[in-house]
C-alpha cells in the first residue's frame, strides 16, 4: 500500500434547521395545505446535515453519499431563497487547526448557504482523499478507484478557488480555504492520482517507454504541487511531514524515470546516454531515500529495489562502454526531456453532483419564480383593492342619497308607535350582529393590537442598531484588521422592510382613527337601533308625515327601490368573487422559467386581464346601472316632495339618522373585522421578520466572537519588538549577592590543623598567593604528618588517629572529603576579596585543651600507643615522652 497524504476534514457546530426555514417560509408563503409537508421536509433536510457533519465519519462510500445528497439538497434550496433572506448561522473551523497560530482564524460563520454548501464540497474532496489513501495498489480495482478519487478530490479542490470567493463575501477566509492552499491541495491530489498511473505501470512491468511517460509527468506534477505548498503563506499549514514526503516523492519518481529512459536508451543503444541518465537516476533516487519519512517505509522499500537494479544495469553500461561502444557521455542539461504521459486529469464539478436527488422542497417555487408570484400578488391585491373600493364607494353614494330622502321608510310610513318594516329589518340586523357593545369592544381591541405590533417592531429596531453598534466600536477599535462585512452592507433590506413596516402602522393607526370619528357621529343612532323593537318604537316620535305612501310617484319609487336592493345584491356577490378568485401562477412562472427567463409584469398583466376582466365588466356595468337608477329615484323624489304640504316632521328626521347609522354600522362591522385580520397577518409577518434579524444578529455575535478570537490569538502569536536599552546607572545597581560564608571548622579539623601553618592573607583574586604547603586543585589544603615523610600529605590514604582503644580500627581508612566536592563553585558570580578561587580555606591554629580549674594542672595531652598495631600515632606539636594523664572526651571508651 502506496502511502498517500490525505486532507483532514472542516468540522462544523450544531443548527437548527427547521425553525429557521419555519419562519422563512411562512413569511413568503401562506398556504397552510402545504405547510405541514413543508415541516417535515426540513425535518429530515435537518437530519441530513447532522449525518452530513457527522464528527465520527468513516473512511467509507457510504458517508460520501450522504454528504453528496446533503450538498445537492443545499443547492437547490439555493434557488428557492434569496441569499439576503438567510440568517442561520453556519460555523465552520479550519480543517488543519493552526489558523489562530498564524495569523487566521481558528473558524468562520457565515449566514450563507453558498458557504454551507462550499464547505460541504470542501469534506466531500478530503473524504474522497481519504478513501483513496485506503485502496490496494497491489490490485487494479485498488488503483483504478484511488486514481478516480484523487481526480474527483482534485477537481473539486480547483473547483472551489472559484467558488469560495463569492461565499466569504468580506469576510477573511481560514487558512484551510485560501486561494493558494486550494490551488496546492488540487494540484497534490491530482499528482497522486497520477502516482496511481504509474504504480499500474510499475506493477505490471509495462513496456519501459511508457512506464518513463507515466513516471515522468507523476514527477512533474509532484515538483509542481511541492512549490505551490511551499509558499510562505502556507508553509506552517500542512502536516510537518508533507513537505518531506512530496519532496521525496518528486525526487523519487524523477529517479525513477531517468531509470526507465536510461533502459530505453539500451535497447536503442544509446550508451552514452543510458550511462548519464543512470547516474542521474541513482543519485536522484539516493536523495529520495534520504527524505523518506518512516510514514513511507513502502516507498523507502521500493526505491531501494530500484537503486540496486539502476547500480547494476549502470556498472553493465559502462563496461560495455569502456570495453565496446566508446560512446561520449553527455551532459545531463543537453538530453532532450523525457516524454509525458498525462492521464490524470481534474474532474470537474458541474451542478449537482448525483442527478437521481430527489427534492425535498418540490412544493417551494425558485427565488425567481417567488420573486415573480409577489409581484403578481402586489398587483393583484392592487386590482382587488381598487374594483371592491369603487364598489363600496358606490354603495355609501347611494345610501346617502336614499337616508337624505328618507327611504325607503317614507314609502313604508305607518301610524303611531308602529315601526316601518325596513326599519325593523335594519334594527334585526344590528341587535343580531352584536349591537354597539361589539362595536366598542372591537375598537377597544384595535389599540391593544397595534400596540403590540408597533412594540415587535421597536425591538426588531432595537436590535439591529445595537449590532450596528457594537460592530462600529469594533471597526474603531481594531481599524483594519476588523475585515468582516459592515453592519450597513447586510442590513439594507432589514431597513427597508423596517421603514415599510413602519409606514404601514402609521398609516393604521391614521385608519383607526377615522374608524373611530365615523363611529362617534352615529353612535347615538346604533345606540337606538340596538334597543329592543318596543323600546325603539317608544323613542319615535308619533306625529306623523303628510307624504302620501300611494301614487304613482310612491309607485315608481317602489320599484325603483327594487332595483336597489338587486344592485346592492349583486354588489355583494362581485366583492366575494372578487376575493375569492385564484390563478395557479406558480405553474404559469416555472414554465415561463424553464424556457428561459420571466418578464413578471408582462405575464401579470395578461393572468390579471383573463382572471379578473369579466369581473370588472359586470362591475362597471354594475356602478353604471346605479348611477341611472339613482338619477331617476332623484327625480320621482322630487315630484313626490312637492305634494307635501308642510315641512319635515321630527319623526321623519329620526328615521334618517336610524337610516344612516345602519349602513354607517354595515360599514364599521367591515372595517372593524378587517383591520382586525389586517394586525393578525400583521402580527405574524413582524414576528417572522423579527425571528430573522434575531437569528442574524446571533450569527453576527458568533462571527464577532470568532473574529475577536482569531485577533487577539495573532496579535499574541506577532511578534513584539525588542525592550529599550537601560541606561548605565541601572548596570551599577546590579551588584552579585554576597558569597555565603565558609563553614565553621570542626574540633577534628582545628586539632589535626598545624599550628605553623599561617594564615591565608586575603588577597585580590586576579593574584592568587604562593602557599607554603602543598595544595590539591581544589578544596582546602591537607597537612603532612612527620610518621609518614614519603606520601604527599593531599595523597595519604590514613587520617592520623590518636593512640589507645580505637573503636574503627577493624573498618577501612576513608579518605578525607575535599571541601570543594563538598561545596562546588557557585556559577555566574564573581570572585570575592579574601577568598580566592580553588584554594581552599584557610589553616586554623591547632588545639590547645583548656586547664580545668576544678582539677588542678594539667599536663600536655599525649596519644597512648595503639595495643592492636603496637605503635601509636604521634601528634605534631606535641612530645611524644610525656604520658598523657588525661582521656579526651571524644575518645573514651564506649
């Protein structure tokens, strides 16, 4: 097994898939019967992922499938979204690991899905090297998927200079991701796809030419990948053994080549150039062996093969040359170079990688195809808007002109208390609709509504300048290190939508309160009409009207009336259709985006024209037929009046201003129900928007986390520049610590101590003194004794010892210890006066014992003779003829 150098893998933090998307595409889509299939298609696109970025992955097919299906899924969700729609947050970390070390950043968060999907590709390339590094090259399956591999890893690598650009947008890529870096990784792998080549040729002995052409361009584009992985930038960003081992490698199928060539050389007879191209071969290959690495033992082992049948077939050539040919053996520079095979190529990456995926987001329209369908949607609602408004228009004109001349009542006028039947249906239809207890309390509602959308609305605000806040004191701060995309450059469709949203509420809360003035001026009217018949009945006057109900006037004014009451219903029944009418433009748009492009507006106007033109027909023929009918009941009306005697009566005026607030109260039922739904809808599209610019302002935390986190790692890897020089006053403070002083001599050594040694005299440690004892190389000076005049006193192996019972004498002399083995010279301080070096200490006066007072004179101390050698130890500066009348006290017998 070949051992190839395969790329790690980027790892990735956990998201949530499915709230996000959720929320997304409520805003853009209301249709609840596809909303459920919708939720369970990014439920198991959020499953995907997490297998996708799976940390546990195996080097097998399998794991590449499912990253490949992750990847395509992402690249048709691409369509479907506008990128600036997109606020999930997608952390990346650098595949190697050492951005934070060398001035990059240890991981990136992108709310992109480019960059989610760029990412994906980039693990679909290591997997695939990865794969490819656990092949058999001793088989033709091995080495035929490996090399498949490597291409496919290859052109993904090439394929990703191209695309990471556009998903880092102004953001500064991980190392791992750098032009360069992908531009080494795909020229590495594709070497190593064509090693795959040439192993084949190796393995099976093919004919030496083409082993030489195989061999030749595998060692090309080594040389090639090794010079691009060798730039400054990215030298500290691979493995510490890449470098060694691709420099061997070209090395080595350099040598390999000129081997294969020197042995088409010899079937051609060309002697002179085999022999050159041998020696070039093995050299080649010897400094192949020595860059081997021990993760390259099989290669170590094959170049070893190589150099000894390259040695043999070399001595073969120049013996024959010496003995026979006699050819000229030429420089290495004049030979023409060896011809190159180029069988590995770099796969391209072209769209989706696995044409059988299947969509998991068939029902969701392209972003092209949404873009087209809202502003389809924009125009229809503005149709819709305008046909029902002149409809309602029409409606208030005619009803303020039939309360102005009092019918239909007057034609309905009755005696006494008794109401008129077009009153009592007016007064039912507002005691059944709720009466003016569900007017108040809708329009107490209104407030509370549009309070609450205006509060999501301010805080959406809050948020946003709060972003942009912190990213200008960032900006400021760091100037132009801080590289990542302006809070201004992100949010300008945020604050477009939020100056929309806020013109909405301001133009609602203008509507609101025209609802409520318009309730004030008939609120006594809906008052009475919500009483109970009798109670109304008792609130109208009883005079009756001099109008005579019969006639041919009241006759013609009746059936007139009836063709009121048919326009009026049939004004009714074009709202609803209005309303109600749908067109399948989503299907009308795909087509028109399949066969190439969509003109919107083009397409919008002719849908518009052939759903909704018979509609505006009848509704022009309907506001026409009014506009006559109304001329003629204004004309009958007036002849009627004029039969009447005196003036309006009281009972008369009421009955108008019943009238009146009916159709006042008609119309604030309507307002008061729609504005109702107006702030629902509202409420939905504002917490959408606000779960958006939240989810964007927490990618931008994480990504300023990341970023601050990769700046304060380089700014404390940079380096820093040399202190000041310190002035000279501060070199006279630094004095060396005093030198501790010897150790007190001990009552051995000041007995055994002559006493006409004199004393060291302190001086300056430049000039030691000449000592008048004989001295060692370090440590304090040992005295001769006169019992042993014929060994140096520093090489005596016996301690003198006193004469009598000695309790050691059946041990071993010990040497005496040196004082400067016992306390070595201290390092990096100066001599100090008095003391000089490797001399020892000074020799103390000897022992004189003391007279005890209590005890009277005392005589001189005199050693007594030792019974188990028979002689004792004679002690200088005292006589040896005199015993001695005492015992020492550290010498009594135990």
């Amino acid at each position: 097994m070949a051992e190839f150098i395969e790329v790690p893998l980027k790892r990735s933090s956990e998201v949530d898939l499915v709230r996000p998307f959720k929320a997304l595409v409520q805003s853009r889509n209301g249709d609840s019967g596809k909303q459920e299939n919708l939720d369970s298609a990014f439920a198991e696109f959020n499953t995907l992922r997490q297998a996708a970025t799976n940390r546990n992955v195996e080097k097998q097919q399998s794991y590449i499938d499912v990253m490949v299906k992750y990847h395509d899924q992402l690249l048709m969700l691409e369509s479907k979204f506008p990128p600036q729609d997109i606020t999930i947050p997608f952390k990346w970390k650098d595949a190697f690991d050492k951005g934070s070390m060398f001035g990059g950043k240890p991981s990136l968060t992108i709310t992109s899905l480019l960059w989610e999907r760029c990412c994906v590709l980039f693990n679909i390339g290591a997997l695939q090297s990865q794969i490819a590094c656990t092949q058999s090259v001793h088989t033709d399956d091995g080495l035929k998927t490996a090399s498949k591999l490597f291409q496919q890893s290859s052109g993904i690598f090439d394929h990703l200079k191209e695309l990471f650009p556009a998903a880092l947008g102004q953001n500064m890529p991980t190392p791992d991701i750098q032009k360069d870096t992908l531009a080494a990784l795909s020229a590495l792998m594709l070497a190593q796809g064509q090693e795959a080549f040439a192993l084949k040729g190796i393995n099976d002995k093919m004919k030496d030419a083409t082993v030489a052409k195989l061999v030749s361009q595998t060692h090309e584009l080594y040389s090639g990948a090794y010079k691009l992985m060798q730039k400054d930038q990215l030298r500290n960003i691979w493995d510490r053994d890449w470098l060694p081992r691709v420099s061997a490698r070209s090395a080595f199928y350099g040598g390999v080549a000129q081997y294969y060539e020197s042995c088409v050389c010899n079937r051609e007879k060309r002697i002179g150039e085999e022999i050159a191209r041998g020696q070039t071969a093995i050299d080649q290959l010897k400094t192949a062996q020595s860059r081997f690495t021990i993760e390259s033992a099989t290669m170590a082992k094959l170049c070893n093969t190589i150099i000894e049948k390259a040695t043999a077939a070399l001595a073969t050539a120049k013996k024959d040359n010496d003995f026979i040919y006699h050819d000229r053996i030429p420089e290495l520079d004049s030979l023409p170079p060896i011809p190159k095979a180029a069988i590995a190529k770099p796969i391209p990456v072209k769209g989706k990688l696995n044409e059988a995926t299947r969509d998991l987001f068939e029902e969701l329209a392209p972003a092209s195809v949404q873009n087209a369908i809202q502003g389809y949607e924009t125009r229809k609602a503005g149709l819709i808007n305008s046909e029902i408004g002149q409809l309602r228009e029409a409606t208030q004109l005619l009803n303020g002109v039939l309360a102005s001349l009092n019918l239909p009542a007057a034609l309905e006028e009755s005696q006494g208390q008794a109401l008129p039947p077009s009153l009592k249906e007016r007064a039912t239809y507002v005691r059944t609709s709720g009466g003016i207890e569900s007017i108040d309390r809708q329009l107490k509602e209104l407030p509370d509504m549009l309070t609450r959308n205006d509060e999501i609305l301010t805080e959406t605000d809050r948020m946003l300048r709060d972003e942009k806040a912190s990213d200008d004191q960032l900006r400021a701060q760091f100037g132009s290190k801080w590289t990542r995309a302006t809070s201004d450059s992100l949010t300008e469709k945020f604050r477009t939508d939020l100056a929309k949203y806020r013109g909405i509420i301001t133009n609602a809360r203008t509507a609101d309160n025209h609802v409520k003035s318009k309730y004030e001026s008939v609120k006594n009217g809906i008052e009475l009409l919500s009483l109970p018949e009798e109670q109304l009945a008792k609130r109208l006057p009883t005079e009756s009207s001099s109008l005579s109900p019969v006639g041919p006037s009241a006759d013609k004014l009746r059936e007139l009336m009836s063709v009121v009451r048919e326009i009026q219903r049939e004004r009714e029944v074009l709202e609803k259709e209005f309303v109600s009418k749908t067109v399948d433009i989503k299907a009308v748009f795909t087509n028109a985006l399949d066969e190439g492009n969509i003109d919107e507006e083009l397409l919008s106007s002719k849908i518009l024209e052939q759903a909704y033109g018979p509609l505006q027909a009848r509704a022009m023929e309907n506001l026409t037929k009014q506009k006559t009918v109304l001329a003629e009941i204004e004309e009958v009306a007036n002849k009627w009046m004029k039969s009447r005697g005196d003036g309006e009566t009281e009972r008369e005026k009421l009955m108008k201003e019943l009238a009146t607030a009916c159709d006042t109260y008609e119309d604030l039922k309507k307002n008061l129900s729609e504005g109702g739904k107006f702030y629902s809808d509202l409420t939905q599209l504002l917490v959408a928007f606000q779960s958006k610019v939240s989810d964007y302002c927490f990618a931008r935390k994480t990504e300023k986390e990341d970023t601050l986190k990769g700046l304060t790692s380089s700014i404390a890897a940079s380096q820093h520049g040399s202190p000041p020089s310190a002035p000279r006053y501060h070199e006279e403070l630094k004095q060396p610590p005093p030198r501790p002083p010897p150790p007190a001599p001990t009552l051995k050594e000041q007995i055994y101590t002559p006493s006409s040694a004199p004393m060291a005299e302190s001086v300056p440690s430049s000039q030691p003194p000449s000592l008048p004892y004989p001295v060692q190389s370090s440590g304090m000076p040992l005295p001769s004794y006169q019992s042993y005049q014929g060994y140096p006193a520093q090489y005596s192996p016996y301690t003198p010892m006193p004469g009598g019972y000695n309790p050691y004498g059946s041990f071993p002399p010990q040497p005496f210890h040196q004082p400067s083995q016992m306390y070595p010279p201290q390092q990096g301080y100066p001599p100090q006066q008095g003391y000089p070096p490797q001399q020892g200490f000074p020799p103390q006066q000897a022992y004189q014992p003391q007279p005890n007072p209590s005890s009277g004179p005392q005589q001189a101390y005199q050693p007594q003779p030792n019974p188990s050698s028979g002689q004792g130890f004679p002690v200088p500066g005292y006589p040896a003829s005199q015993p001695s009348q005492m015992q020492p006290p550290y010498h009594r017998p135990w």
